[in-house]
C-alpha cells in the first residue's frame, strides 16, 4: 500500500473538516448551544466577520456554512481581488438566485482589512438587500480595519487558537491516514510548541516531513532528526506561551512606556519568531501616529522612511533600520492628544446633528451664490495681524466653545499649546 503522501493533495486540505462535527477547535462558538453552532442549526445564513490568528479555522468555517446551508460558494482574496472581482460574484449570485435551483450565495472574503473603502462600499448595497450573505476572514481587528457601516450588518466571531489537545488530534488524524511515519512523543511536543496555535503551521511542517523522511526511508521520526532537517525554523516564536497579539501588545506598550530596551527585546521575539517585517513597519507607523503624534511630528516620517528602506533592502539589512525605528519612537516624547481629540469628535459628530456650514465659510464661486451671500465678511487671515483674523468663528452656528484638542506639555506640543494660548487670548480680546 502506497503511503497517502503520494498525493499531489497538500495535506490541509486532505485534512480539512466535511462536517462540523470534524472541526477541531473553537468549540466556544461551535460547542453545543454556542452562537456558531445555533447560526448553522437555524438554517439562515447571516453576514459575519471571522476574526482570529492564522490557522485557526476561518476558511474551513466558511465553507462549511455554504455547504450547511446548500449555497454557491464565491472566495474573494482581498489581497488579489478589486471592485472587478465583486462585480462578477455580484453577477453569479444573480444567476444563482433566479435561476431554477434558487441557489443562496456566500461571498467569501478573505484577509477583508486589506479592502480600501471603496471595495468595502461595493459590498453594502449587496449584503442589504440580501443578494448574498457576506463572511470576511481577518487577522486584524476588525473594528480599526472594516469600514463602520459593512461592520454594522456583520456578525463578530473571535476564533482562538488550538490548544495543545487541538494540535494533537491533527497529529494523530494525519498518522492515522498514513501521511507521515511515526513519531516520537518528544518530536511531537516539539512540533507542537513551534505551530503555536496555528493548524496550519502544523500541516505544513508535517507534510514538510513526510516528504524528507520518505527519500530517507524513515519508519519513525525522532527528536533529533526533527532538530536537523527543521534546525531554526524550529526555535518557538513564542516561547513563553503568550499568543502573537499579545506579543505585539508588549512591544506596543514597552514603546508608549519609554523603554527602548524592552521595545527591541520585543521587537526582535517578533521577528524571531517569522512575523512579518512588513507587519512590523505598519505596527511602527501606527505608534508612531498614536503614542508620539505632534509632541514629535519626526517620528512619523522617521517610521514612514523605515518602512521603505525595509522593502528597498528586504531581510536582513532593512530589519535594522526598523529597530532604529523601535529605538527613536521609544525614546520619543509621547502625547496621544491628537488621538483622543480624533476619537472625541469622531464621536460627537456621530451623536450630533448635521449642522449647516456657517455663510461667510461657505464656498462661492458663481455670482448666484455670492447673491445668497455665500461667503460673505469672511474674513482673510493672511491679510490680518500675525495671519490670524482674532475673533472669527469657523464652527458651525449655535455650536458652544468646543476644545477637541488638548496637547501635553511634551515634545513640539508645549510649543503647539504656547500658541493656541496666545491665540486664544487674542480672540478674547477681539470679544
């Protein structure tokens, strides 16, 4: 009997779970009486947002639901696909509905963040109107990468991922169709505290091995052959057991801390461990904008030039300009001022009204609108003393004094808030 290695069927998918009763893993949403699993046993299908680690079972999620619910099945890579690739689903769910069958459709889309808004906003009229249900897979937290309005007529299922038994079961499922040899206790636990909590991980470097110890003729792998073929793929990324987001939190935290030490330990676990330099550049840009903002604008265009210098140079040579990043932003002075007056007035104009822009501000380029004195005694700061016409209004009328920005006595912003007194102080004169 040839061993099933022999096939040309890469061994996830060999692996892969028909029913949902073969999912192993997320038993917290797919348990008895859990929110997955009443979705699946009502029979209607809703639009949802699987969010979790890699390997952890979005994909296979998803294609279970099509098959619970006898839909059309249409994957989407946000990473390949554009507005073309939607326009096609949108046609082929068309056919599936009104053709004889009826057939529901499930829009699978995977890596959704990676979707501009634009592709996120071809998909509402869509998923309103219920053409088909739409299922977004993501490693990122949706509510900072998903635009508000797909989000709000999507579910939120937060995969975890496998535990240690988890990881074993698949061990044992790929033994048991003869994918690989034999293998040691010692090898296994090994293999398992490198795929962290990621199936994937596993399958891959199973299938890795069976390979290899098929040329060698292997019956058993060992601990010491795993250690030689694998060498330092095989060093954990995470050697504390801590999981990949809470690893970025450390490296997060250690930066809006001050320590440039911790950063760098944290930030070299990360590559350590094969995070994505280009994941990292993006991590850096959003502290940089977050914990440091104004109080030192430099560290912006510092983690922007990083970034590029990591793609012109790749790895090794471009990870050193990123920890020149991690070292500059952690000894940076921080003010998250500019982060909070964002959210702040986020938050008030979603809660106000739509107020009307007040007549001197407003835009008049044709006679008619002069006529119904748009823009009229606006007044020009450049004509005015030291460029700022003291006492004019720019919010909207019947709006209170509103102070959104509040900038630290840190950095660049003790000038910023020097400033804004002064100003301040001129237009109470003017008053």
């Amino acid at each position: 009997m040839k061993p099933a290695l022999q096939s040309h069927q890469p061994l996830a998918e060999r692996l892969r779970p028909k029913t949902l009763g073969e999912v192993i893993g997320q038993q917290h949403l797919l348990g008895e009486g859990m929110a997955l699993r009443i979705a699946f046993e009502s029979g209607q299908p809703h639009s949802c947002i699987l969010w979790g680690p890699p390997g952890t079972g979005k994909t296979t999620i998803a294609r279970l639901m099509a098959d619970a619910f006898d839909a059309q099945f249409i994957t989407i890579s946000a990473v390949l696909g554009g507005v073309k690739d939607i326009r096609e689903a949108v046609e082929q769910a068309q056919i599936a509905r009104d053709g004889l069958e009826q057939r529901r459709t499930i829009v699978f889309v995977d890596e959704v963040h990676r979707f501009n808004k634009s592709q996120q906003d071809a998909f509402l009229p869509h998923v309103e109107s219920g053409l088909f249900t739409f299922i977004g897979a993501t490693t990122e937290n949706p509510s900072f990468e998903v635009n508000s309005a797909l989000l709000s007529r999507a579910a939120v299922y937060v995969l975890q991922p496998l535990s240690q038994q988890d990881l074993e079961q698949i061990v044992a499922r790929a033994l048991a169709i003869h994918a690989l040899p034999a293998i040691e206790k010692i090898a296994t636990d090994r293999l398992i505290a490198y795929a962290d909590g990621d199936a994937r991980r596993l399958l891959n470097t199973l299938e890795t091995l069976a390979v290899a110890a098929t040329q060698e003729k292997l019956t058993e792998i060992t601990d010491i052959w795993l250690l030689k073929v694998l060498g330092e793929r095989m060093r954990r990324y995470d050697k504390g057991g801590e999981q990949f987001y809470d690893t970025i939190s450390a490296l997060h935290k250690s930066v809006r801390g001050s320590d440039p030490d911790a950063s760098l330990y944290w930030f070299v676990r990360m590559l350590d461990g094969g995070a994505d330099p280009r994941y990292m550049a993006r991590r850096l840009v959003r502290m940089a904008s977050e914990d440091i903002g104004l109080a030192d604008p430099r560290a912006l265009r510092l983690a922007l030039d990083a970034a590029e210098v990591y793609e012109r140079l790749g790895t090794p040579e471009g990870e050193l300009a990123l920890a020149e990043c991690v070292i500059y932003l952690a000894m940076a002075p921080k003010s998250n001022a500019v982060y909070k007056a964002y959210n702040e007035v986020k938050a008030f104009i979603k809660k106000d009204g739509t107020r009307p822009v007040p007549m001197h501000l407003r835009n008049a380029p044709t006679q008619l609108m002069k006529d119904l004195d748009y823009g009229k005694n606006y007044r020009y700061a450049h004509d005015e003393e030291g460029g700022f016409a003291a006492g004019e209004r720019y919010l909207p009328d019947g709006m209170g004094a509103t102070e959104f920005y509040r900038p630290v006595e840190r950095g660049l912003e003790i000038r910023i808030a020097e400033k804004l007194r002064e100003l301040k102080k001129r237009n109470q004169k003017q008053n």
